[in-house]
C-alpha cells in the first residue's frame, strides 16, 4: 500500500476552500487526473455523497467512483475512492484556519491492482501519484486564491 501526505497554505477563507473541495463541477478544474464528473447529485460534502469520475490514463478514458465517508464542515472530509482493476485508495483531508487563510492537509493510502506484481506497480507508479497529488493541490491551492468572493 502506497501513502502521500501533503500540506499546504491557502490564501483563502476556510469556507470558501471547503466549499471548492465540494463542487463536483470543479472537479476537474483542480484534480489532474480527473477529466468529467458524472452522476453526482448535488454536492460532494455530506457522508454517502457519492460521483462517477472519469480519468485519463494511458491516452484511454476510465470510470471511477468516489464516495464521501467523513464530513466534518468546514475542517475535515474522508473519501473512499474505487478505479479500474481493483485499485482502491482513502483520502483523509483536513482544513484549519491561519494566517487569515487555511492550511490545507491531504492524507492519501492507495492499494494498486496487479496482485503479485503490486510491488513492481507500487515502484513504477508511486513517484507519478504524488506528482499528481501536488499538481493538483498547487493548482486547488491557485483556484481557491484566485476565487475569492468580493467581500461586501
């Protein structure tokens, strides 16, 4: 099982970062590996909420899923992702408020499919996941600070 924790500070109030983290329309303006968003009713921050995400790997759309497990608004979310083959990961995020913005914390387990040859998988893949991983936390990070509300 492979694991990646990141953190980062965001220039943004806490509820405008949850509430980004939440949309399923922005989905796929931050994640990297995510291409559409489909079937998912309404928002993605109550327990049970789950969506259809489409990812792009090796030039070939894929179907995932990704269900809500934990929703603690606006400091802490858990997911329970599910992709093709039988890989499976868990995401632990948390949220707190500093420096008038959020820091931001992302806790990722995955298990990658291919049996006996996980290990060789884990090797091959796990310098790729958490380059996506930070890819797509700069570029959460630049959606959240360049959307902020006009205070009025």
């Amino acid at each position: 099982m492979g694991h990646v924790r990141l953190s980062e500070h965001i220039d943004a109030p806490i509820d405008h970062v949850w509430d980004i983290n939440a949309s399923c329309e922005r989905l796929p303006e931050w994640n990297v590996n995510i291409v559409e968003v489909k079937d998912c009713q309404g928002r993605l921050d109550r327990v049970g909420a789950r969506a259809t995400t489409v990812v792009r790997v090796f030039g070939r759309r894929i179907d995932g899923s990704q269900e809500t497990m934990k929703a603690d608004k606006p400091h802490a979310f858990a997911l329970k992702l599910v992709g093709a083959g039988g890989a499976k990961a868990t995401v632990n995020g948390t949220y707190k408020e500093a420096g008038g913005g959020t820091d931001a914390s992302i806790d990722l387990e995955y298990e990658l499919p291919m049996g006996l040859f996980a290990g060789v998988a884990e090797r091959l893949l796990g310098g790729s996941i958490e380059r996506d991983l930070r890819h797509s936390m700069e570029n959460f990070k630049a959606l959240c600070e360049s959307t902020i509300p006009a205070r009025v």
